[in-house]
C-alpha cells in the first residue's frame, strides 16, 4: 500500500515519531511516537493546511513516498470512529483508543478515518513496533502548494 507523509526538508526524512512525541497528536498524547501518514497525497495537503494559518506560504515542503504491506495494518471501526468524534470529550478518547492500540503492538499501522474527510484514511505508524523495518521509503519530491489555498477571503 502507498502511503504519504509530508513535512519541511529538515524533517521529511525522520520516521521516528518525534514531532507527535513532542507535541501529541489526534491519537497520541505528548511522549507517545507516532509517524501520521495518508492514503493519498490530496489528504495529507488537507491534513498540514489545517495547522498553517492561511498568511504564510510553508517553505521547503516535501512530498515522501512510503510503502507498506497491507497485512501490516488493523483497520480502526468505523462505527467507534463515529461514536468518539460525536462525544463531548472526543479529544480524550481519540487519544485513548490510539495509546491503547500503541500499547498494545498488535499491528505496526492503523488505518483510521480522517477527521476532516472522514470518507478517506490516514495511517498512523508505531515507529517503536517490531516490525518498523517493513516500512519502505520509495520516494521524496518537492512539493509546491498553490497560493490560492493560502489566501483570505474577505467578507464582502
């Protein structure tokens, strides 16, 4: 399965987890690895551009093509997805379900529903699971965003 990941050129290249362990993640809390990954590149643009602030243009993106045998991934149901992003305290237990699925290394990935498009997928990576090693790098292109996905739209 192609996956994609997208990061500065400092940071593309580092598998290990760190900037979630750091900052904590949809599914991870501050000291827990975790590699974010998509299933295509239109979801992982969506995925960054939520973070930018619509003002500046980020510099020195990188597309990273990633490949990864599908019995490696545990799919998260769909039917629990639903039932947390609904809840009161989804945060909590978004992270809850993805530290419980860490802990437990049944599968080096989770294929998980994404919050803003929830008709497509990212997988989240354990970089500390045994089989780390079956996650290939194939490629790693620039990427340039269009302008028009930064700029405001005044109220007029």
């Amino acid at each position: 399965m192609k996956l994609y990941r997208i990061s500065t050129s400092q940071y593309v290249d580092d598998l290990t987890g760190t900037g979630s362990k750091i900052y904590g993640g949809r599914w991870n809390s501050k000291g827990t690895p975790l590699l974010y990954c998509s299933e295509n590149t239109s979801l992982a643009i969506l995925e960054i551009l939520v973070h930018f602030d619509g003002l500046t243009i980020p510099k020195n993106l990188e597309l990273l093509h990633l490949e990864l045998d599908p019995d490696h991934i545990q799919d998260f149901p769909m039917n629990k997805f639903n039932s947390i992003r609904k809840s009161k305290d989804a945060e909590f237990r978004f992270k809850k379900a993805g530290q419980k699925w860490i802990k437990s290394e049944s599968s080096l990935a989770l294929k998980v529903p994404s919050i803003i498009n929830t008709n497509e997928f990212n997988i989240l990576i354990n970089p500390n699971h045994e089989n780390f090693n079956m996650l290939k790098k194939r490629k790693k292109v620039k990427l340039e965003l269009d302008e028009r996905l930064f700029k405001m739209k005044s109220d007029s």
